[in-house]
C-alpha cells in the first residue's frame, strides 16, 4: 500500500476495526491481505465498497454481526454460524472474505451439510457463488496476489494434498498410491505367519527385503512430509494414526541396526519378542483406509459421536454379567456339592458363559445341567437381546445420520475434483 496513513480502519456494517499496514498485509482474510498491494484507489475499490482517504478507511457493506464471529475465528482459530443467521447467508460471508467450508468446526459443517441437502445444493462449491470484486482481476493483481500469499498457499495446497484425499486430483492418486502400498505390506505381514514363509524366503531372500524396504520408505518419507507440512506439530504427534506410524515403522529400522552391530534376531531374547509384537502393529495401517473409504469413515465418526451409548452398553453389559455369573456360579457348582460342574467353579469362569449367552454365540463349550442353571440361562438370554437393543437404536441413528452427512460431503468433493480435472 503506497497512499493512506499507517493506521487502517476497516468499516464493517458501521462498525470500525483499527490495524497497522503491517497487520493487514499478513491478515488472515484474503480480502483483507489483498488490500497492502492495492496501489491506487481504483484497485482498493474493486475491493471494497467505499474508501476515505482522509481517514484512511475501508467501508465494506456486509453482515456487521458476520464478521465479529469471523473475527473471533481470526483470534481463535474457531469459526462458528451466528445464531439466528441462515447457514447459507454465513456461508456466502464466509467465501467474500476469502474462507471457505474446511475453516469451520465440525458441528457447523454438519449443520452446512444438512441445510445444502434440504434446498438440493449437494453439490455447492465456492466456485458457484460469484462474489463482487473478484471477478474482474486484471492479469497484474493476479501476479501481485499471488506474490503476496503465494508460499502460504502452496504450503496449504501440499498439507491438503497429504491430509485430504478428496482435495484434488494429487491428492487422490497420492492417496491411491498410498493405498497400494498398505495393502502391499499387510500381504507380507499375512504371508510372513505362513509356515512355508522361511523356506521361501531363503530362495527369495532379495525380492522380500527390496519389497519391504520400499513399502517402509514410503510410509517414513509420507510421514516426514506430513509432520514438516502440519500446522501443529504437538498435536501431529499426539494424533493416534501418527503414533501407530511411528510404532510401526521403528522396529524395522530397530533391527537393521541390531543387524548392523552383528546382533541376530534370534539372541535379542525379550527384546526380540517386543520388536516382533511392534512389527505386528503394522495391521494398524489398514486404519488408514477410513481416509478413503466413505463406510470406514461413517464407522468411525458415529463412534466418536456416540461413545456415550458405547460407554453406556458396556455398563449394562458389565452389570447383567455380574449378577448372572454369580448365580449361575451358585446354582451350577455352590448349592450341589455332590454333583458340581466345574465349568462353572469361578464366577469370572462363569463370566464366559453369561457373556456368550447374553450375545446369543453360544459356542456349547460351557452349558448348565441343573433346572435352575437352565432357568437362569434362558433369562440370561433374553435379558441380554433386551439390554443389546436399547442403545443400538440409538448407535444405529447416529451412524445414518453421519453416511448420509459424509454422503453430502464426498459429492461436494468429488465436484471440486472434476472441476480441476477439465480445467
């Protein structure tokens, strides 16, 4: 910005906002930003609505109540619908002052989600709404912004690339590649328990090194560049996926070293049995198939929403499990001490019984011979179908709720990346 005084006001539906240049120049909100490389009035009011030199003041004719919650997000990093305010008329807000649907929590996207569906805008992209001033970039402002937030949005692009599958094109072939090679490697963990695994791995000893080298390049270099890409890298670290990664990757690297040092697998005693129990976590990658497939995701979301009905299953469970394996403890082995049936000589032995009953299995390896026993089993049975069914209604609501939310989301998505691909 080459005109004006150091302090800009941002006039905001009549209420007024003070920054320095410098301040504006890195703003969160690329309309805002935008405004350090105007080098004219005529450029700043492609801008915003009205401009007072004098005072240096930017008047922009939007939602005053809007922009104090974008605001809060520029504070915060949390952005949130106003009350009382249509989710389509925030949306639109949201896209003139540069932000779009990823910044807002999750509680709101859902709620984005679910208003999109009800008018038939399940496809609705940033690209469909047409905002003032943006679309009469000359060739020069386009160099200038991207100049201006270029390494900022090359940054984003590439985390969205690693993180977002659905984020575009890149995205979705480094995540098919990705793809390919999980299931390369959860092939040789499975084949690897084969008992004629070692006698064809000593004629094709080369093939099953280069094999698995490659498959653990590419986990370590993906996880490299995702935890030089993130934002947070505390919270990188803190995230489960990244843990088993991380747990999954070391022991491989653990034992080239051991081998290195001249120390056989077969001598590391117990540290040899830990290094083989870290190398079976590697099954644990297949949990990054939820990023790509929509039923794993809907999997895992209802349970995150609804841990309190699982926590609330397990109780019931837990407490039925108590009472009969007592009873059955005492009617089956405690009462008739000539003729005790030792399957049931414990109650955590007839724990089992009460657990494969109330869930209907049944194996038949444990099994009541008294009257009362057999009494007590068929309570115990539909006791069991009734406690079962009083939650799941409600996990089962939840879960259709959460398919059809992610449903809505993926065809946004799906439209983004078909849009990119004709361009």
């Amino acid at each position: 910005m080459k005109f004006g005084k150091s302090i800009c006001v941002l006039n905001v539906g009549g209420t007024r906002y003070a920054f320095t240049r410098e301040v504006i120049r890195d703003f969160p909100l690329r309309r805002v930003s935008r405004l350090h490389a105007c080098a004219t009035e005529k450029e700043v009011l492609e801008l915003c609505d009205d401009y007072d030199r004098d005072r240096n003041e930017f008047f922009f004719d939007r939602h005053a109540q809007a922009f104090v919650f974008i605001m809060l997000y520029v504070r915060s990093g949390k952005l949130r619908f106003v009350p009382g305010v249509c989710e389509l008329s925030f949306y639109t807000e949201m896209l003139y002052w540069g932000l779009e649907t990823a910044h807002l929590d999750s509680c709101c996207q859902k709620r984005l989600d679910e208003r999109m569906s009800d008018i038939g805008m399940d496809s609705l992209s940033e690209g469909d709404i047409v905002l003032s001033g943006d679309e009469c970039l000359t060739p020069e402002e386009t160099v200038q912004q991207i100049e201006l937030t270029g390494r900022a949005k090359w940054l984003e692009r590439m985390r969205k690339t690693f993180e977002d599958p659905n984020s575009s094109l890149a995205a979705q072939l480094l995540a098919s590649v990705s793809v390919i090679f999980v299931i390369v490697s959860m092939i040789m963990l499975c084949a690897s328990t084969l008992p004629d695994w070692d006698t064809a791995k000593k004629t094709t000893v080369e093939e099953h090194r280069i094999v698995e080298a490659v498959c653990i390049g590419w986990f370590t270099a993906e996880c490299i560049v995702r935890f030089l890409l993130a934002r947070d890298k505390c919270d990188f670290i803190r995230h489960p996926l990244n843990i088993i990664d991380a747990i999954a990757i070391t022991p491989y690297y653990v034992t080239m070293a051991m081998a290195g040092a001249g120390m056989p697998g077969a001598g590391l005693g117990v540290a040899g049995v830990i290094l083989r129990v870290l190398r079976m976590m590697r099954v644990f990658w297949l949990m990054k198939l939820a990023r790509h497939f929509l039923g794993l995701q809907t999997l895992g979301l209802t349970l995150r929403r609804c841990y309190r009905e699982m926590v609330m299953l397990m109780v019931f469970v837990f407490v039925a499990m108590a009472i009969y394996s007592a009873l059955a403890q005492l009617l089956e082995h405690g009462l008739d001490l000539d003729s005790q049936n030792q399957d049931y000589a414990s109650i955590p032995a007839a724990a089992w019984w009460v657990i494969i009953s109330m869930t209907t299995v049944g194996y038949g390896d444990v099994y009541p011979v008294t009257t009362g026993g057999r009494v007590l089993g068929g309570m115990c049975v539909v006791s069991g179908i009734v406690l079962l069914a009083l939650p799941i209604t409600f996990i089962y609501h939840s879960f259709v709720q959460c398919y059809h939310e992610l449903k809505v989301r993926s065809a946004r998505y799906a439209r983004n990346v078909s849009s990119e691909m004709l361009q």
